[in-house]
C-alpha cells in the first residue's frame, strides 16, 4: 500500500507533529480495528509505534509518531514543499507491524 507522509502544519525538528496517511480502503483493509497501536520498521534503520486513535476510523487516517517524524527528516524527507508530501510504500508484517520504505528516485 501507499501511505502518504503527514503534518500538522509545524515541522518541528524533533519529529513532533509527523506521521503517516493512509487511505480509508487501506486503513480498513490493513489494520485492525482491535489494535492500540502499530509499530512501523522504517526502511529497516529503526522501529516507531504510532498510537491508533478512535479518529482513526472516523476522517482522520493519520497514524502520529515522532519516531516517523524523525525518520523523515534524518531522511530528507521532510520538510516538504507545501503541498507535496512524500509517498512511502507500507507493506503489512504481520500483525500490527509494517515495513515502511522510503520513496525511490524512480518513484517520488
């Protein structure tokens, strides 16, 4: 699946206020709706847990974590232009884990 990197409007150096956006057909084919979290390997350099939040099933499919907000930016993926957030490829791990993989040059 693809996930689209997130932002609460303040990109802030500590990776406060980053995560991940998925789609609702993603959000509710991917994850489970008994699940408190997930944990996400990032291009397998380090692990970040996202909470799951009840908006999460809403309109709000953002799954926040600094740890995701600080990949990002170790990564040069963030900030971004306005507008144009990075897409990351997420594949399920099993669980609530998945893997999450940085865009490649051949697909930004």
């Amino acid at each position: 699946m693809r996930a689209t990197a997130w932002n609460n409007g303040s990109h802030h150096a500590s990776g406060a206020g980053y995560g991940l956006r998925v789609s609702g057909e993603d959000r509710d084919r991917y994850f489970d709706r008994d699940w408190s979290e997930v944990v996400f390997d990032l291009d397998g350099e380090v692990e970040a847990r996202a909470t799951i939040s009840d908006s999460f099933w809403r309109t709000c499919s953002e799954l926040r974590s600094v740890g995701i907000g600080k990949w990002l930016r170790v990564r040069g993926l963030a900030p971004w232009p306005k507008g144009i957030p990075p897409t990351l490829e997420v594949r399920p791990a099993g669980g609530n884990r998945f893997n999450v993989l940085p865009p490649s040059p051949s697909n930004p």
